[in-house]
C-alpha cells in the first residue's frame, strides 16, 4: 500500500523521508533514485531536493518481486551453499569461498543472489535490484554466516540490528605471525589511494574497529609459526579484518591481496571464517545463535599444524564468545 506524508517544514527531501520512515538513508535514497517518491504526484530522483510546507510526498509500495537467472541448473546446485535457517521472514546461509554475494557490472560467474532466485526464495526489495534480501555481505574469499531477509519489515528490523551491534558475527582466522597480545584495533578505512583493488588505513576514511585474540599457536616442532586467532567487529567495513590486520604488520594465510604468495606454496583458500553470528528474530525479538562449522580444507589445516586438544578447546563457540565478553580488559 502507497503511503501518504504531508510535509511540516522546509527540508530536503531525503532528510524528510529519514524522519518518517523507519529504514536506512542507503534505502532512501534507493527509493528516490529508482523513482518509488512522488513530490505532488510527480516522479522526482533528486535526494536534496528542496521541499516546501504542505507539499504531498507518496512513498510507493515496493512491490515483492522475482527474477530469473541466466545460470543453468546444475551450476547453481554445484555452489555449496547450505541453508543453517529459514522461516517466514528470513534464513541464515553458510556461504562458501570463492562465491560472490551478488550480482555486479565485474561479476560474470553466478552468485548467492542467484542461487536464491533460482530456489525461488521470497526476497525482501529494500536492497534494489541485483542485492534482494542482502543485509549484509562477506567477501568473495571469506566462508562462513550470513543473514537474508524475506520480507521488507525484517529486512528494516535486521539492518537496524547492524546499526545498534545487537547483530554480528565472530569470526576465526590462520595468520602468518603471531599477534603480540590480545588487542582492538581502531584505524579508519578507505579506499587505498595506491591500489584499487585494496582497502588501507586512511585518516580520512570510515571509522572501522576489530578486536583480535590469540587462540592457539602450531606446534613447536612446526617451522612455520602460524597462529589461530578471533576477531569481533564493532562496525561492517569492506576487508576490515583484512585491513587492521595489516596495519600490525599481519596477514591471513591464503590472502595474496594484502598478504605474500611464495613460490610452491599451494594454499588455494584465504584461511578467515564467519563462524558465529548472534541476532534478534526480527519478528519476535528472541536472541538467536547460529554456528557454521569450520570448512574441511580449513579443519585439515587446523589439523595439520596446530594441538588437535587445543583446537578442540578453543574453536568451541562459547569459548570464543566468552573471549570478547571483557574487552575492557584488553585497552
């Protein structure tokens, strides 16, 4: 159903509709620019647009749509993707390396958006056209949760939870060398002005916030000195974890982006899985915990190089939920 707003004082558009309206100013200004607000019955995509007392603003309904991919069958059944979830309003997904999220200009093989359209399952439209459903997103190197809605009410509920960290995930990871002591780091993250294909440490960047923990070292007898860690976020930067490891002078095996690829060296993954991830039911606003468990070619790693007690011990999730409970302690 069209919704229906007379404006009460002179302000910018989307300034108007943020205060109206409960979803994200991303979302806003989707629905100006993909012309779902009319301004006195006119079509207008302009978000600054300056309104005027009394004016009428119609908010249009986003109609629930499905949309059919170019993949055939079998290369979308080849894709791994596991349903952990599902309900009325939305799933939680275990995503696999090497899968994109969703469709882009640069994106030729199919990706989770697809698998879902092809399963035919109902997607919130809040996100446009090539990302229903998609609250949030993993890197095409990372496994491990994420979240899709159904419906646009859970799909708004579920974005609020990113914003207010009652949503967020754990994640484990294998890095090159060893992190001196627990820590959080707390650098901004932009663009890397010397690679465009990176994200850096950027003064002017985004605020973005990790902490990090020591979870087991490899065996001694081991001459590479890899170490398992956690992370936790505190804010959704693109290659965060990436990122602020770098910036300590560390890096995920696997990750020839911001790491080292040697001669011989035969790791075909990036070693970084989300492996916990805590919500609200958006409907009912019950606490909800969800686990992946560690991708084989991840656990034959774990294996190979580390205490399988150890291992067991600590890559348990209250163990590692357990860990961030204090983070007082690690300033």
């Amino acid at each position: 159903m069209d919704k229906e707003y007379i404006v009460d004082e002179a302000v910018r558009l989307d300034k108007f509709l943020a205060k109206n309206i409960d979803v994200s100013r991303n979302q806003i200004e989707h629905f100006i620019k993909n012309g779902n607000v009319l301004v006195d019955g006119k079509k207008i995509t302009k978000t600054g647009l300056k309104l005027k007392v009394n004016q009428n603003i119609t908010l249009l309904e986003i109609e629930e749509q499905t949309h059919e991919t170019h993949f055939d069958d079998a290369t979308l059944e080849a894709l791994h993707i596991k349903i952990i979830h599902e309900d009325d309003n939305f799933l939680v997904v275990f995503k696999p390396i090497g899968l994109t999220v969703h469709p882009a200009p640069s994106v030729k093989e199919a990706t989770l958006v697809d698998w879902l359209k092809y399963k035919n399952i109902r997607l919130s439209t809040l996100s446009g056209e090539e990302r229903h459903g998609i609250v949030h997103r993993l890197d095409k190197g990372t496994s491990g949760l994420l979240v899709v809605a159904k419906t646009n009410e859970a799909h708004v509920k579920l974005a609020s939870q990113l914003e207010d960290k009652s949503m967020g995930r754990y994640y484990v990871a294998l890095i090159d060398i060893p992190l001196k002591e627990d820590c959080i780091v707390d650098k901004p993250i932009a663009r890397n002005p010397n690679n465009r294909l990176k994200m850096g440490v950027v003064p002017s960047g985004k605020q973005a916030k990790t902490a990090f923990k020591k979870l087991a070292n490899t065996v001694e007898s081991n001459p590479k000195q890899y170490e398992l860690i956690a992370a936790k976020l505190f804010t959704g930067r693109t290659h965060q974890i990436r990122v602020h490891l770098e910036s300590l002078g560390r890096h995920i095996l696997g990750d020839d982006l911001y790491g080292f690829k040697s001669k011989g060296d035969n790791i075909n993954r990036i070693f970084l899985h989300a492996y916990c991830l805590y919500l609200k039911d958006p409907i009912s606003d019950k606490e909800l915990n969800f686990i992946s468990p560690i991708p084989d070619d991840f656990k034959e790693a774990l294996n190979k190089n580390f205490e399988k007690e150890e291992i067991d011990e600590k890559v348990n999730p209250k163990y590692i939920v357990n860990c961030f409970n204090d983070l007082s302690n690690w300033m």
